[in-house]
C-alpha cells in the first residue's frame, strides 16, 4: 500500500485512522480539510475546487501518501489515485456521541480543531451526517466501480486488518 484514501463521515474515526497508518508505515498523511481550507497569514483561506486538485496532484508526485476525509467532488480524482480505498463506515450513533464529546472537549481545551467550535458549527456537523445518510445510496454507488480497491470498515480500531 502506498497511496491510500481514506473516506467517512464526520466523526468516524478518518484521522485517528489516517495518524496510526502514518505511523506505522512510515507515510505522510493529509487532512483534506487543511486542503479545501489553508492557512494563510490573513487566517484560512478556502482554495477554488481546480487549487485543491493542483495541491493534490503536487502531492501525489511526491510520493506516498495517506489523505483523509469527507467526501467532496473536487477531490474524487484521488478515488483513481489511490492504490487503496477504505470507507469507514462508523455506525450513526457512535458518530452522534462522537460529535457531541468532540464538541465539548473543544471548548473544554482539551482537543484542538481547525475551525471555530460553537454551536453553529456542531449544528453544521449533524445536518453533515444528516445529509450524508439521505444521499449513502448515490455514495456507495460511486464507491461500486472501485470495488477492486475498496475496504469497508466499521471501526478505526480493525488497523491490523489493513497492516496484514
């Protein structure tokens, strides 16, 4: 494995997952939100769909990688690129709670994030999980034609299972 995509929704586990596989195989990682939203000097800036796949395709020449994320159509290009395509499909309660702990250690100061952690965002973050349980049939559909490439997990923990 050199090149692995990693997919899931919010909280499912995508870069607890993406650290420990870094980790162990010694492969950079990348969140592909610090993609869509870079730092700048002026704060985050959020890159045009054709700057993502330019950062992606720099990347990609370097050598192996591990990205992680939710999926969005301006990076599905890294869907042909990776050797190795793992869903983590998390179940729906399990992400629920994980929203909320999140959330709260946020604002506790006991986890850091790149975004701002207020209500309105743990709002965005259920209507996300939301809307990706209305559109999961049009999701798997897609993830149908790289079945050959294609591991579906439904715990971050089942790392071996990826090491074997």
């Amino acid at each position: 494995m050199k090149k692995i995509l990693i997919l899931g929704i919010v909280a499912s586990g995508k870069t607890t997952l993406a650290r420990e596989l870094s980790q162990k195989l010694n492969i950079p990682w990348y969140e592909l939100d610090t993609i869509v939203h870079h730092d700048t000097p002026h704060g985050r800036n959020k890159r045009t769909p054709d700057e993502q796949v330019t950062v992606i395709k720099d990347i990609d020449r370097s050598g192996p990688w591990i990205f992680e994320g939710t999926d969005r159509e301006s990076y599905r290009c890294l869907w042909d690129m990776a050797d190795t395509i793992i869903f983590l499909d998390t179940p729906l309660r399990k992400r629920k709670i994980r929203i909320f702990l999140r959330f709260i250690k946020q604002n506790l100061g006991l986890e850091k994030s790149h975004y701002k952690s207020d209500w309105q965002m743990l709002k965005m973050m259920y209507a996300w999980t939301r809307d990706f349980e209305r559109n999961r049939v049009d999701f798997e559909k897609r993830l149908q034609h790289y079945d050959q490439k294609l591991m579906i997990l439904t715990d971050n923990k089942k790392i071996e299972v990826l090491l074997s």
